[in-house]
C-alpha cells in the first residue's frame, strides 16, 4: 500500500510540473540608437525625418514595455531581430543595459539578429551637419555582445551562421535560427533573408533529436517562414526567407509547430500545412520602432499557447503617439509602394499604378496593426488588380485580407 501511495504521490508531481504555465513575451524590431551616437542637430533631424522615428520617443516606448514586463513577470524575452538601427557597437551595448532590470527580476532573455545587426557597412552616428561612420560588430562580437541572451549558455551552435539552439526545461528547447546574409553585405545591409542549406540540416537534426525524446521545440528568427497577406511574395519578397513553401513544409513534417518572426514590422500570425498535413504557425510581431508599437504576452501549457497583444498607445508628453506615428507611417509606406510598383515596369496605365499604391498602403497599414478587415472599396481594387498579375478567372466569394488564424488574441491548440 504505501509503494502505490507513493507512486501515487510521484504521479501527481510530474503532473503538477507538467502543467505549470510557460509565460513568454516576444518584441521584434526596435531598431535601437544609442543617444550617444544621437545628439540633437541637422544631420539626426534629416534621420528623423526620412525613418519617421523620433529616437527619444523610441527610447521612452523601450523603457515603458520593458516596465510592464517587470510587472508581467515572464519567463522568457524573445527578441526577434532588428535590434539596433544599423549594428552600431554603441547601440547593441546600450540596447543590453535597458534590459538589465528585466533579467536582473528573473527573466530570460534570447535574441536573434536580424538584417540590421551583424557587419552593417554603413553604420552611422548622427553628430552635427553630417552623419558619420561608426563601428558596427562582427558576426562573433555580436555572439560574445549577447552571451547572456542565448549564445554562452546554447547547448548547440550552429557552424554556418549565428543559429543556436537553448534548453529552456526538461520538456522544452528554444531553436533560434539566422535568417541573415550578413556575410554578403558590401556597402549596406540586404534585407532579404535565407536559410542556409547547412543551418536547415543542422536544424533538422535537432527537430528529429527533440522528436524521439518528446521535447517541444518553439523556434524565432528574423525573416517571414509563410506569406503572410495576399501577394507578398510578389510585392514583398524579401521578408519572407527565400523558398520559404519548402522550407516551411520541412519544418513543419519534422515536427516544429511555432515560428517567432519579426522584420515586416506588421502584427500577424498565419499559418501552412504541409503536403502530409502538418502544420506551422509563423507568429509574427510588429516593431516597437513604429506604428502601432506591439508586442506579445503569452503563456504556453500543455501543449496550447495563449496569446495576447498589447499596443503602446502614449507615452509621458505625446499622448497621441499611436495616431502621429500612423500620419508618418502612411506618407512612408505611400512612398515606399510607388518606388516598388514603378520599379517593377508592370504594363498598366498610370491611373492604376496610383491605384496600386493606394491599395498597398492600406493593406500596410491595416496589416501592421493585425486582425484587418476588407471593405467593398478594396475588394473591387483588389480584383481589377489581379486581372492584370494575377488569374483574371479567380472566385472572390471568399477573398479575405488577412490569413486566419486571428492576429492579436487567440488561443492555438499545437
């Protein structure tokens, strides 16, 4: 009797743990700039000016979420790339010591690069008239910069690229992949993204490792792993990683089921299903750089993720920062859409070019907020557009802006 008692007893502890809630938060893309390489002239107002980023808004939005999750208590701070505005060294140094009061009250944080981060050539410090050279950091002084944030304790390395992986409990490991081809870079830094045959091997291995010990493996890196809105691998291209449809589908048949991303700075969460019906959720966040300033609380137990989104709104001094960052936001996008669909030489008259544009800046920015809904307006845009790159012959009946599954708060059973 007293052996079943205490079998019993042993039972209802690895229950108990086993349901014990994993609370995580994710930010993305705050493209920090240290104000030592940021004092008020001409050359930072002209920064300003073209990024639409005021950097000490951007500082103060940093602070006031790094507050709240002090208050929120996470166990894990995932940050999916696109930390500094252009890999300066000053930056990643100061960027870590705006998170000391979060790590120093329990929390772990992990990071990944993202396109702006590793061996930016043109990284900058805006002094003066004239913005100047500044030193970014190579791909092993960013892994020695955030030792604490994932690289020193990693119980894998990837030898191709900054990929790493972390054993986060007894039941759940953390793959934080380099999407990045900052080995590439020249004279700038090249946004698009690409899984090297190497690192998709090397992570591979793991899933299949994760799979025969039954570990749970939750994954981040930078750039898009599924389209996200209609027609973003023809407009939008270079956020997603290239042959993301396979890679995804390889994934997700070796058993990964979430992909934290970041670099489109736009709040979704959409999802693919494999030939053999396995299915991935690519769960991306929004940059806290910018309009609507996003990011995620969520816990994760047995097996179900619960996900809640939360916006800065305003800040001590703007309290219409979320509406003032929208008006910049929109005359960026406006001007970001015209110089792609000019770049693209599609043989449309003007008059529709400007329809384009128009309709490409309201997908953005509904799209950045998440959860978007179509109006009769778009929907007819939308067709007159597809008659021209797309199958003139499709049925709209069912046409939908946004991919399910819901954006911001949801509940997903893995």
């Amino acid at each position: 009797m007293r052996k079943i008692f205490l079998n019993l007893l042993l039972l209802l502890s690895f229950s108990l743990f086993a349901q014990q809630p994993l609370k995580i938060a994710v930010i993305s893309d705050t493209h920090y700039l240290s104000s030592k390489l940021a004092q008020p002239d001409e050359a930072l107002n002209k920064f300003e000016v073209a990024t639409g980023r005021n950097t000490d808004d951007l500082h103060v939005v940093l602070h006031q979420v790094i507050t709240d999750l002090i208050n929120y208590k996470p166990d894990l701070l995932l940050i999916t790339g696109d930390i500094t505005n252009h890999g300066e060294q000053a930056s990643h140094i100061d960027f870590i010591a705006t998170l000391k009061p979060l790590t120093d009250s329990g929390t772990r944080v992990f990071v990944v690069p993202g396109n702006h981060d590793v061996n930016v050539p043109n990284s900058k410090k805006y002094e003066g008239d004239l913005s100047s050279p500044t030193p970014s950091v190579s791909a092993e002084e960013f892994a020695e910069i955030y030792g604490q944030y994932g690289y020193a304790e990693a119980s894998k390395r990837d030898s191709s690229s900054l990929s790493y992986l972390s054993e986060i409990n007894d039941s759940t490991w953390l793959l934080s992949i380099d999407s990045n081809r900052h080995k590439e870079y020249k004279t700038s830094s090249i946004s698009a993204g690409r899984i090297l045959p190497e690192t998709m091997q090397w992570a591979l291995d793991i899933l299949r490792d994760a799979k025969s010990k039954n570990i749970f493996v939750i994954g981040m890196m930078h750039h898009g792993l599924v389209e996200h809105m209609p027609y973003q691998a023809v407009f939008f291209s270079d956020y997603l990683i290239d042959d993301w449809k396979r890679n995804a589908q390889l994934l997700a048949d070796n058993g990964l089921r979430i992909m934290f991303t970041g670099h489109f700075h736009s709040n979704d969460i959409t999802l693919l299903t494999s030939d053999n019906g396995n299915t991935i959720y690519d769960i991306e966040t929004g940059s806290l750089s910018g309009y609507p300033f996003p990011y995620r609380l969520m816990t994760l137990q047995d097996n179900v993720l619960n996900i809640e989104t939360k916006f800065v709104e305003s800040i001590p001094g703007k309290p219409n920062l979320k509406e003032a960052y929208r008006q910049k936001t929109e005359l960026i996008a406006h001007r970001a859409a015209q110089s792609k669909i000019n770049s693209m030489s599609l043989p449309i008259p003007s008059e529709m070019k400007d329809a384009v544009v128009d309709l490409l800046v309201k997908m953005q920015l509904l799209h950045m907020k998440g959860d978007e809904k179509i109006d009769d307006e778009m929907l007819q845009l939308i067709k007159s557009i597809n008659k021209l790159i797309g199958d003139p012959n499709a049925d709209f009946s069912s046409f939908e802006l946004d991919f399910p599954p819901a954006d911001n708060f949801l509940e997903i059973v893995l």
